[in-house]
C-alpha cells in the first residue's frame, strides 16, 4: 500500500492567531508548523505546533524576514504557509514569494492583494463595479501639485475629510482633516509615516462621513466560482481608528438594508475576483445610505463572532479553499442564529491614555467559562508580556440567543475574569456593557468620544479583580509562610 504523507502547513504569525490557524491545522490531520523569534521563546504556540523553527533574535524584524520564512519552509519540506493577521498577511510580495517557490499561500492571489492593498486601486475597481463610495481622490501628487489637488477637493466636498495612506490597514495612516491650515501641515507628515510603516508615501483624501456605523461582511469564495456571505458584523467601537469591541450581526434592523450590504459585499469580491476568506468593510450614515470603504485580504481578528453565529469553521474552510477544494454549502445553507460579542482584553492601562503594561508578569489568571464562552488567547500564570509585541492577551467571545442574553452573558464573563499583574481593559469593557446606550445598541465611531467617562473606574470593581488579590496573597502566603 503507498503511503500517503499528510500535508505541512507553517503558520507565519505568533499570539492567538497562530494558536488559532495551528488547531484548525492539526484537526484536519496536518502538520502545524510554528516560527518565532527570541523574545516568544516560552510563547504557546510554539508548545501546540507539531515543529517550531527559530528565525532569529528579532523583534518583529524577523517574523517580516520573507526571505528567512521561506527558507523555513523549504527546509522542513512544508507545502503551504497561513499568515493569520499583520505582520505579512496583506504583503503582496510574501504571497508572490510563496508562489515562486511551489507554496500555496493560504488566502488571496498576490495579484488580488497588491491591488486591494492599494486603496485608490480598490476604489477603482469598486467604481467600474457600481458600488457606492464615499467621495475620495486618486493618489494625491507630490509637492504644490498634490496640494493643489487636496485643496480643490475639500472645497468640493467640504471639511472635515480623511487623509489617507493608499497601502494604510489596521486603523493606521488614518487621519481627520477639518480645515486647510491642517491639511497643508499634515500631507507632509503623513506622508513620512505612511513611508515608515508601509515602505509607500502615497496618501489620498476621502469625504468624511460624520458618525456612521462600521459594518462589515465575512466572505468567503472558493476557485471555482463560488462566493458566500456569513452575515454582518459591527465594529463601530473603536479608538483611534483601531476596533475594541466586535458584534455580529449588526443591530441594525432595517432588514432589507442589511440583505443589500450583504449581497453588495459578495458583488464587490466578484470584482475583485476575490478567493478564500475575506472581509468588506462598509460605513452607514444617520440616514441608512452605505458606502464601500475596502476589502481586508485576510482573516480578521473578529472572525470569531462570524463563527459563533454560523457554525463554519473560517480558518478551517481557508485551507480546504487553498489546497483547490470546492466550498460545502451554499448561500442557502448558512443559517444566521443569535448574537455573539467579542472583545479584546489586552493588557493596558485605559485610565493611563490605553498605556501598555509591557513587562509585567501575569501572577494569576483564572478565564471564564460556560455555555456560550469561547477564549481565543496565549496568555496563562506566569507569563510575562514582552515588549516588543501588541498587548492583545486574549479575545472573550459570547453567545446568546438574543442581544439581552449575550450582554448578560458577557457581564457575567467579565466580571469572573481574573487577570492578576498587568492593568487590563476588562474593568473599562465591564463599563461598557453596563453602559444603557450599549445595551440598547446605540452607538457608532464616536461612541467612546462621547462616553469619556466610561474611562472613570475603580480597580476594585470586578469581582474578578477582589478574586486575583485574593488568590495572590494566599499564593504569597504559601511562598513566604514566615512573612509578617
């Protein structure tokens, strides 16, 4: 009998997304590969994979080293790489690099993120295709002729406006413009940033749309055609740009407006000719109108609450896609139940401006758990936060029947959650969900500019935190049991 050998797949991430793509791997009876750098010497994705290779020393300069991760993979005779989130997921070169060297990249063609990577390209294609956009420029010129255009398009339009970076992700190179003085003062410097974080200065402008609502579709299309949406999700909730709270479906409940985002999300993957798992980000004004925003070429951080409402294993579905397999249900088969909410606990300091708690050591971690509870994270007792990194430590997700039920359910969650060491967001999100205007769903970007004091919290507020002091002056007690 031949024997047949199972494929190897290498995750190229760390934190919970490599933790996440590694068990989808391993359940389909593959072999999960696991990199990593010098300061994720003790990190848990390395322990769950079934090999590890070390890249280098890093930070992060070595988990963006394509060069050094396809070497890795050739060397351990790997046959596909998943670049979960960031770092080089939306590298149109990290795609190509996989595909000259006979890898299957898991997720879109190279060709399909260089140009969904570069917003006015997108917006072009979003155009021919018919769908709605918020006004916005083509690349803005460098020097006066750049100016010019900018200035020309805000008399247009009016302020405030968007400036932009075209290669700008992940709430970054993002920034408001309300009048002329500060659009001639900020081109220059965003421009500068847009260079250093995404090695391309090119910025655009974009009409503001005043308070929307965020909302986005899960898509997921395979090579033969076939393009599904899982519904909606909100993630108006953010600071700076960057999203904190994720909910699926949207609340919105106009109906027919959702189903038409929906089918409007799977009409712009068509155009883009878009395969495997995806996101299309859209903004609802006050009054119902949508607009197409862009197209994440990757899985997201909130894929989490797609799933809980779906039953479909997104990651899990990323790698039959790659490997040529055709999807296994139709639009018709997915079936949309209940609500689910996910946050990201990360190890800051909201009272201290969202401070990092970098270096700190997690003295005692005790999750939730129950019907409906799902933890996607990498943290556990003993771990100490490394510098270099996010402060994402893990991701709570909720399910419930109704929207009463999961807000229920997500206070109870939150307020048994024991993290002991660093200063974590989990007492500002338990304010939140105490919040009458989250409960009743009314919120958009501007949520937390207009709720500031929910930042004004006591420590002590959580049973969860009365709970870490607890168990730590017992563990302290053990450790020194002659201390006064």
């Amino acid at each position: 009998m031949r024997c047949i050998l199972k494929k190897k797949i290498l995750v190229a991430n760390r934190g919970e997304i490599a933790l996440r793509v590694i068990r989808a791997v391993q359940e389909l009876g593959y072999t999960a590969v696991a990199v990593y750098e010098t300061p994720d010497n003790d990190a848990l994705h390395i322990r769950a994979a079934d090999e590890a290779v070390w890249l280098g020393d890093g930070p992060r300069t070595d988990y963006l080293n394509i060069d050094k991760i396809i070497r890795a993979a050739k060397r351990l005779e790997v046959d596909a790489i998943h670049p979960g989130y960031g770092f080089l997921a939306e590298n149109p070169d990290f795609s190509k690099a996989c595909e000259d060297n006979g890898l299957v990249f898991i997720g879109p063609s190279f060709e399909v993120i260089r140009n969904l990577g570069d917003k006015v390209i997108a917006r072009q294609i979003m155009n021919e295709a018919g769908i709605s956009m918020v006004p916005g420029t083509s690349n803005l010129s460098h020097g006066e002729a750049g100016v010019a255009e900018a200035k020309a398009f805000a008399a247009t339009y009016g302020y405030p406006v968007m400036l932009k970076a075209t290669a700008g992700g992940g709430g970054r190179g993002i920034r408001r413009i309300d009048n002329e003085s500060q659009l001639l003062q900020d081109i220059p410097s965003a421009r500068a940033e847009a260079k250093a974080a995404f090695n391309n200065d090119s910025v655009y402008l974009e009409k503001l749309v005043l308070n929307p609502k965020h909302v986005e579709v899960q898509i997921i299309a395979d090579q033969f055609g076939n393009t599904v949406h899982l519904g909606t999700r909100d993630c108006s909730i953010q600071r700076r740009n960057q999203k904190l709270v994720e909910i699926a479906p949207s609340l919105i409940k106009d109906q027919d407006l959702i189903e038409r985002i929906c089918q409007t999300a799977v009409k712009a993957a068509k155009a883009a000719s878009y395969t495997n798992a995806g996101t299309v980000e859209f903004l609802v004004d006050k009054d119902m109108n949508y607009y197409f925003m862009e197209i994440n070429t990757r899985i997201q951080v909130e894929h989490t609450v797609s799933e809980m409402i779906t039953g479909i294993d997104i990651v899990r579905t990323q790698i039959k896609i790659a490997f040529g397999k055709q999807l296994s249900f139709c639009q018709e088969d997915i079936k949309l139940r209940g609500y689910a909410i996910e946050m990201r606990i990360n190890a800051e300091d909201p009272r201290n401006n969202f401070m990092p708690e970098a270096g700190k050591t997690v003295t005692v971690y005790r999750s939730p758990g129950g019907y409906g509870v799902r933890l996607d994270g990498f943290v556990y007792q003993g771990y100490t936060i490394p510098e270099s990194y996010d402060s994402l430590l893990v991701k709570l997700t909720v399910f419930g029947f109704s929207w009463n039920e999961t807000v229920d359910r997500l206070r109870r969650c939150l307020r048994n959650f024991v993290i002991h060491g660093p200063k974590t967001t989990i007492p500002f999100y338990l304010n939140i969900v105490n919040d009458p205007d989250f409960q009743n769903g009314d919120f958009n970007t501007s949520y937390l500019d207009t709720h500031q004091y929910l930042i004004d919290y006591e420590e002590q507020c959580t049973e969860g935190n009365k709970l870490a002091r607890l168990i730590a002056e017992i563990q302290y007690r053990k450790e020194n049991p002659y201390a006064i």
